[in-house]
C-alpha cells in the first residue's frame, strides 16, 4: 500500500432492491404466522413505511402486454 494513500472504512449502503428484500421477507412472515399479534401493529408499521417509501421512490414495473390490454377494454 503507497504510504499517502488513506484508508477510510467502508460506508454501509443500502439499496432499493435491498429493501424490496426486507418488504418481500416481512410480508412472507406475516402470512406464515412468524409474530404474535402484540407484535402485529409494530410490524405492520415498517412493513408500510418501507412499502411506501419504495412505492415512492422505486421505478414502477412497466405494465405488461396483457395488463394494458385489460385496461382498453374496460
């Protein structure tokens, strides 16, 4: 390693496909039954702040070919 360079430790990173991970794991342990109901309100909670800020954030899958034309003939 040359003497003048510095080393700096690496920063934590989250990225969007990182919190869809955390969205999709809470949702599948909520329909397996893995908390109790006291515990219900306070994973809803982050299930929706996540869920929103991805919603908010995160591109939106493009519709497919049989979604947009579901919708012409409604």
């Amino acid at each position: 390693m040359d003497e003048n360079q510095t080393t700096t430790p690496d920063t934590p990173q989250l990225s969007i496909a990182d919190l869809q991970n955390v969205r999709a794991v809470i949702d599948m342990a909520v329909r397996r039954g893995a908390f109790s109901a006291a515990e219900a309100t306070s994973v809803g909670q982050v299930f929706d702040r996540v869920n929103n800020f991805l919603n908010a954030v995160a591109p939106q899958e493009p519709a497919t070919a049989d979604e947009a034309q579901a919708g012409e003939t409604e």
